[in-house]
C-alpha cells in the first residue's frame, strides 16, 4: 500500500533531518547517530533502532497473487516499487515475501510454535553473541565490522563458492558481503552451531532484497 511506503520515507526522512539527499536515509540506518545542522550549530543524538516495514507489492495489492488478478499495469508496479531506494533496500538485512493464507490453515487446529519457545532459543542466541564480543564493546552480531567478520564469520569451501556464485549471479555489493556472513552467523546462533554452515549461508542468502517485476 502506498500509504505505507510513504510512511517509511516520512519516518528515514524525519530522522535524517536531512531532506535533499535520498542517500542520507540509508546511511541512518548504519550511522546510528542523526546529526541536525542548524545556523545556531550541529547536535547529534544516538539513533540506533531497528526497521521493520511492510509494503505491498504494487498499488492494488495482488501483484503475484495467485488467486486475485492484479489491475496495475506493468509501469505502474515498476515506479510503486522503486519508490523505495536500492541503497536502502540493500541495507535491510531480511526480506520476506508473506504470501496469501490458505482458508485451511486459517481454519486449522495446528498451532505454530509459542512465542515462549521461540524467546527461548532468541535469548539463547543473545547469550552467546554476549559470550563472543565480551570486553569488545560489541553486543551482537550485527554490531560487528569488517574486522569482526573475517574473525567470527568463517566458512568452508563449499560456502565460499555458494557465496562467490551469489554475489555474482546477483550482483551484489560488498555490504550485501558482510550483511550476508553477520545474518548466516546469527542463524547459526539459533541453531547452536559454533560454524556457519551452508545451509546458513544459503538461507541468509535468499533473504537479499529482489525486485518483483
Ligand atoms: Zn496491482
């Protein structure tokens, strides 16, 4: 829905604090810190937060859907969806496609996994990055630079080339590089693995942003 896009911009763009430059939105989101410039002088304030959004894929809302035929023409979907940035997109770590639920499941006895269980095994993950980075100043995964990376964020053979032929095939950036290895290590956290494995590496791999269209 475009009401939902243009809140996201309204809200990188509030915290920017700087609004005649696109880029600034998504280096907020690595900064951590917004500066406001005025005549009086400059002040920054810590702006370290977590972005969860959700958009639709086009102004009517079924583009790919199955069952409902979408109404949009082709370049409408296209300027919806590039209504979000590339710098942007590739600086949020998981993207996910949450496709339509079947009459069903919804209807189903079958219940997921409790939010209990699951702060269970998030918190054991938060432990052990707390165990990795103890003294360093870090406290999780995604805190750690480049140097971080190579220490803690190793992997075999087949990894390397699964990763080699990703950053090829989808020609990614090298921040797509390191964001790829710090979310591969933190599924491995979840599955209490000291290595990433491939299957970790290949999950991280398949949350990259990707166009629709
Ligand atoms: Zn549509």
């Amino acid at each position: 829905m475009a009401y939902m896009f243009v809140r996201i911009q309204r809200l990188l763009l509030l915290c920017s604090c700087r609004y005649n430059r696109s880029s600034d939105q998504s280096t907020l989101l690595e900064d951590r810190v917004v500066t406001i410039s005025r005549a009086q002088g400059t002040l920054t304030f810590p702006a370290n937060f977590m972005l969860v959004a959700a958009a639709n894929p086009c102004p009517c809302g079924y583009y790919g859907d199955p069952v409902k035929e979408c109404t949009c023409s082709l370049g409408t979907v296209l300027r919806y969806q590039k209504r979000i940035s590339g710098p942007l997109l590739d600086r949020i770590d998981i993207h996910i496609e949450v496709p339509r639920v079947d009459y069903e499941k919804l209807a189903g006895d079958r219940l997921g996994e409790s939010s209990a269980k699951i702060r269970e095994r998030v918190e054991k993950a938060r432990e052990r990055q707390r165990r990795r980075f103890g003294g360093t100043g870090l406290q999780c995964n995604g805190d750690m630079g480049p140097s971080e990376v190579r220490q803690h964020c190793g992997i075999d053979a087949t990894g390397r080339s699964l990763l080699k032929a990703a950053m090829q095939q989808m020609q990614l950036s090298a921040r797509a590089f390191h964001r790829i290895l710090k979310l591969a290590r933190t599924i491995a956290d979840l599955a209490e693995c000291e290595q990433i494995e491939t299957p970790h590496l290949a999950e991280a791999i398949q949350y990259r942003p990707r166009r629709m269209v």
